[in-house]
C-alpha cells in the first residue's frame, strides 16, 4: 500500500489556462467552477482560462482562483476511489488541503478563501508590504538577521520552504536591509511580485475579522490528517483547527518541517493537486537523495492519467 500524501499549491503557481481542459472533460469540474463563479459574484473561471494574467494575479481574484483549480483536480482524483492518508497546502493551498480531510466542504472552502482574499486585499492597501526570497542561508541565520532589525520596523519570516530558501515579509524599508544583511552573508534575494506583505504584522488587522468568519463555517473532525502550517502538525478537533486556521494568516508557513514530519512519517508518494509545480520543485530539493517514493503533480488531463497509473 502506498503511504500518499496531497500537497495543494497556494498563490505564485498561477497560470493562464489553468484547470480548462478538466473543466472540458468532466462536468462535476464544471460546477465546481461555475459554483466559484457563483460564491465570489465575478467571472473566476473566465479568469483562470483566458486571463489577463494582471487580472488574474489580484489576490482578490487569485485566491478562489487557485482553489477552484485545486479543487477541480481534487474532484477528478476522488471520482477515481483515491483518497491520500495525509494533506497540507502552502498558505492559501491549506485551504484546499482541509476540504481533502473532510474538514470543509467545497463551498465553505471558497466561502473561506474568498473572505480571506479580500481581507488581505484590504490590508495590503492599507499598508504596503514587500516580500523578498532568500537563498542559500540556514532559518538560525535568517531569524538572527531579522531580530536586528526589527526595531526599525515590521519584518519576519513568512515561508521556511526548503532547508535553504526562507521567504522574508514585512514593510519595504526593513525588508531590504534584511536583504541587503543576509547579502553580506553570501545569501542571494529575490524580491518577489506581490501585492502585500503576507504572513506578516502587516495582516493583523484581518485576524480578529477572519476568526469571526471562521465561527460561521462548519468544521467537521478530519478523515484524513492535516499538517499545518502554522505548527507543522496535525490536529483532530475542529475548534482546534479553526484556532490553528485563524492564526496562519499572520504566522509563518513552516513548509519545510511540515514535509520533513510527512517524510518521517512514512509517506510514499507526495503528489501536488493543482496549477504548477512549484511545491513539487520543493518537494525534490526537501526530501533526501536516496529517496525512493514517487513524486508526482496533478494539474491537467495528461498528469492526472499518469497519477492515476501510478497509485493504481
């Protein structure tokens, strides 16, 4: 028996053309992307298919997005019998993971991330953020760099992703002397293209509101387990989630020891469910050289045909 885990992708896997050609295939697709377009009041599935990518990329937009096409791949594979043993989602993609479990249903899944898109939205025009990649520093080295310079303003780590590459959030001014320290350490910075300082302070303003949405959406005991990014561990009570869910917009995603803990724990086949292959990219540079599973992306007709003969 393989040991499978689900791993859902989040914001920066977005491509133009996305999720199309299961939206042509099956029709349980085509309501998952008819009930997004539905639940966010705007043409997401017109979005994901034709773009403009500019449009596209608006977290507004990009969070159901995203969602949409995770849970359309999700769909396809759960219509075949196939269930993983273990999920997780890097930040937004959580989302999707809990909705894996059995947490949330479909709908409250996009009820979710809609209200979380806009929320962050709201917060990114209120304060500007900028977010930038590392490479090539350990997370000791990173945490003691942001330390110093947090007094001048609000940076933290907002992604441990893989042993060596550890994604920096906070205001502008800070996070380039950040940048500009772990560059004097021989690191090599990448600011990336985002709207607003994710995982940082910067969200707080969102926290109490999204904890109160929260309170509105049935969480149901998991029927399979989670790893969270938050702690990178899983959790069995739904309260306990919710708790767990509240605090991720605000905490950093510890993708790295979330993969380690799967790795430890036995898992066999790591497959990504959903646009790119971003966390599959990651998934190779985490897991040891000797490692002998299989490592997989779901994210149109011709992967999804050779996942299936994989786990079949």
């Amino acid at each position: 028996m393989k040991n499978i885990a689900f791993l859902f992708p989040g914001q920066g896997s977005q491509i133009v053309g996305m999720g199309l050609d299961l939206y042509q295939e099956f029709g349980f697709v085509r309501e998952i992307f008819e009930m997004t377009d539905e639940i966010a009041g705007a043409n997401i599935s017109r979005l994901c298919f034709k773009g403009p990518l500019e449009d596209l990329t608006q977290t507004v937009n990009l969070q159901p997005a995203i969602t949409a096409v995770n849970l359309a791949c999700l769909a396809a594979i759960q219509n075949e019998g196939v269930a993983p043993n273990v999920s997780a989602g890097h930040s937004l993609g959580e989302y999707s993971a809990l909705c894996a479990a059995g947490i949330t249903s479909r709908e409250d899944t996009l009820r979710l991330v809609i209200k979380r898109g806009e929320l962050m939205h709201r917060e990114a025009t209120r304060h500007q953020g900028a977010m930038h990649a590392l490479l090539g520093l350990s997370m000791e080295t990173v945490q003691q760099i942001v330390l110093q310079v947090q007094a001048e303003g609000p940076v933290s780590v907002a992604n441990h992703n893989t042993e060596l590459q550890i994604v920096i959030t906070g205001a502008p001014g800070p996070v380039e002397k950040v940048s500009a320290l772990a560059k004097e350490q021989g690191a090599k910075s990448i600011p990336l293209r985002v709207s607003g300082a994710w995982h940082s302070e910067l969200m707080k303003g969102a926290e109490a509101e999204f904890s109160e949405f929260l309170k509105s959406i049935p969480f149901h005991p998991p029927a399979g387990a989670v790893v969270h990014n938050a702690s990178a561990n899983t959790a069995a009570q739904p309260d306990e989630i919710k708790a767990i869910m509240a605090k991720q917009l605000c905490s950093p995603v510890r993708w790295y020891d979330s993969m380690r803990r799967m790795e430890a724990d036995g898992v066999t086949l790591f497959a990504e469910i959903g646009p790119g292959r971003v966390l599959t990219g990651m998934t190779k540079k985490i897991l040891p050289h000797d490692f002998s599973g299989q490592i997989l992306n779901v994210n149109d007709l011709k992967t999804f045909e050779t996942f299936l003969k994989a786990v079949s």
